[in-house]
C-alpha cells in the first residue's frame, strides 16, 4: 500500500484508475478506506481516478494525537496536502458521514482544491448529537482515566489500528495519559461547538456560503436520516439532490456495506454530475433518481 508523509504522519492511500479528472472520497467515522473499494472501482471504471486514504488516526496510517485545531479540520489539511503530492488538484471530494462534513469543510478551507462536492449520509439531528461524542472521543477519555494508555490500547477500535500498523501501539503507549487526555477533551470540546441540526457541526451560513457545484444522496438510518440530506441540498445553493430508491429504517447506524446492492446507480449518478461539472452544466436544485 502506498504512504506519503503528510506533516510528520505517515498517511495509506490507494488510487484506482489510470486517467481521468481525481476524486477523493472519505468514509465515516474512523473507519479505514477498505468499504469503499467497490465504490472507487466503480467510479473509475466510469473514466475517474478515485483517491482513497486512511485520515491519520484511522485505518493503517498512524496515530498522532495532538494538535491546537479539531481533528477534522487536521484532516481536512491532510487531504488537501496528499492531493498537491498527488499533483491532483483540483478534484472532487466527497464522502459519506463525517466524510461529508469532512468533505464541506475541505471546501470551506481550501476553495480552490474542490472542484466539487459528493456529498451522501449526511448527518445530523438530535439522534447523532446524542451518540457520535462519545462514539470519536467520550469513551476513549473514560479508558484513559481509568487505566491509562493501556487500556485505550485495550479498546477494540485502537485495536483495529494496531493490527493494521503495529507501530502505532509503541506510539500510543508512549503518550502522558493526561495529555492524550488534554487532546481528546479538547477535540470533544471542539466536535460539541457547532450546530446539531440540520447538519452536524455544520453552520447553516457556512453551507449557504458553499459556492461549488454539489451532489447530495440522503441516507436512511437514524443517525443519516433523509430528512438530514434533504436540508442538506436546500441550504447549498444549486445543490443537486439524488435519492436512491431506499426507505428511511429505524436503526441507530447501517454500514455502508448495506448500500451495496445501489452501489451502480450510486456510481452512475455521481458520474454524470461530475461529467456535467466538467462540462460546465449543472442542474441546479434538480432532484435525480
């Protein structure tokens, strides 16, 4: 697996595709670049290159925890500088949960890296607000208090990281629990700022403010309800809206495993919107399925 050092960080990425105008795309949570193979194959096979990587923290690349600013916009720093050595910019970005909040604040930091935005699960609500905390950083703060950098080692998600990059146990146990502690309060602190709804920790002036042509594809679980993309694409201005033919379920979370059988409809649509950017149409406020 390729890594390029991005900040000191040594960051695992994957490009599929030969040729083509570049596209990034971020999955959610903390979870590593593999659920999106299919997706990115897809995509490529549609004439893209299609830029996958594990943000630092997450997956195979290693773990840094420390930093003044929140942990996504880090990563939206990180993304921009692996696409400039990619000599990939600009490109389209776009991801699903937090890496379509991921996804917006790239933009709203880096404007001229984005060609456009892709934008599905978005999330948002009173639901995601009351698990996601606790989910990124609460727990992780409660181990380290209770029995230091070991028993964040403990836990299963570090131990998914681990197993992926070995080395990141020698770097995690050898962290001052209270400044990992320090860090994650700070993060957490940081992750609770911003609005709960429509969407997460976006502000509804900052996706107004969104001037790039943008996709959005609702999901259909309680922490990505429809309801949250719908607001999503009526509050960025010529957003297109797509919706795939699925019924919003009562479930806190599905993996994104479960869209599979509407991954090449999924494909399609995000190809011809990034065709129709290249070719200088778009449809404004048009809903697609």
């Amino acid at each position: 697996m390729p890594v390029q050092n991005i900040r000191g960080v040594q960051i695992h990425y994957e490009v599929t595709g030969e040729a083509g105008p570049w596209v990034a795309l971020v999955t959610g949570g903390r979870r590593g670049f593999a659920e999106f193979r299919s997706l990115a194959r897809r995509i490529a096979d549609r004439g893209f290159r299609v830029l996958l990587h594990d943000r630092r923290n997450t997956g195979a690349s290693d773990v840094l925890i420390e930093g003044e600013e929140g942990e996504e916009e880090i990563w939206a720093d990180d993304l921009v500088l692996l696409l400039e050595k990619l000599d990939a910019l600009p490109a389209f970005v776009g991801g699903t949960s937090s890496g379509a909040r991921l996804s917006m604040l790239t933009y709203l930091r880096h404007p001229e890296a984005v060609r456009g935005l892709l934008l599905m699960r978005v999330t948002g609500g009173a639901f995601a607000a009351g698990r996601l905390p606790n989910m990124y950083y609460g727990q992780f703060i409660e181990a380290a208090q209770q029995g230091g950098m070991a028993a964040v080692c403990a836990t299963e998600q570090y131990q998914e990281r681990i197993a992926a990059n070995p080395a990141n146990r020698e770097r995690l146990m050898a962290m001052d629990p209270r400044k990992y502690i320090a860090v994650m309060q700070h993060w957490l602190e940081i992750f609770n700022r911003g609005p709960r709804a429509p969407v997460l920790g976006m502000a509804e002036e900052a996706m107004r403010s969104i001037r790039v042509p943008t996709i959005v594809v609702p999901g259909n679980d309680n922490t990505h309800s429809s309801a949250n993309g719908l607001a999503a694409a009526k509050l960025i201005p010529g957003a297109e809206l797509f919706r795939l033919p699925i019924e919003d379920q009562d479930v806190p979370l599905l993996p994104f495993s479960d869209w599979a059988p509407q991954e090449e409809a999924l494909a399609d649509a995000l190809a011809r919107f990034m065709r129709r950017v290249l070719a200088g149409h778009t449809a404004a406020s048009k809903e697609t399925t």
